[in-house]
C-alpha cells in the first residue's frame, strides 16, 4: 500500500483527476451501493464556501450545477425543473427557518 500510495504522488494533477474518475466509475459499479438516503453517522465534514458554476442546459433543458471539492474537483450535477424549485425553495427558506431537507422525496 506504502508503494503504491507513493506512485500517487508522484502524479501530475491531470494524471490524478483521470485516475479519481476511472475510480469513482470502478466505485459505481461495486456493493453495497452508495445508499440514496443521507446518512446519519459517519458524515464528511462540509466545504465551506466551495466554488461553484450553475447554468442551464438548453439541449436538455436541466440545471447543471458545479461544485469544487478540493479533493475531487469539479463535481457536477444536473437538476430537472421540479427538482431545481425545489431546491430553490428549501434554500430560500433557510432565513425564516432552521429546518433541513433532503434530496428527493
């Protein structure tokens, strides 16, 4: 593991987002799953104030919305329409409230 942990840093960065791509593939495929539900215990502490990019796609008609994660890159997400107010709403809602939501419902 040492060996190969000292191969990985010796990659460029292009090299390293390739190889956490062809990973994460790798992670889709295997079990168990990625659960859809949040979990409660063992959660990753937050980025603060990441960078982020949201556009439309006009070919499919989707909000894309990018996040910077400084371990993985850029991560990127697209919404449907319903989803997207959704989220809109749960946000806004944040100043009159303390409540949390989750995903999809």
């Amino acid at each position: 593991m040492d060996k190969l942990l000292k191969e990985i840093k010796s990659l460029s960065n292009y090299q390293l987002e390739i190889l956490v791509n062809r990973v994460s593939d790798i992670r889709k495929s295997r079990l168990p799953e990625i659960p859809i539900e949040f979990p409660v215990a063992n959660v990753a502490k937050p980025i603060i104030d990441p960078a982020y990019r949201i556009s439309f796609d006009h070919f499919s008609g989707r909000t894309v919305m990018c996040f910077r994660h400084p371990g993985m890159g850029w991560l990127h997400f697209m919404f449907r329409a319903k989803e997207r107010d959704r989220i809109v709403q749960i946000i806004s809602g944040h100043n009159k409230n303390f409540g949390c939501d989750s995903g999809r419902k």
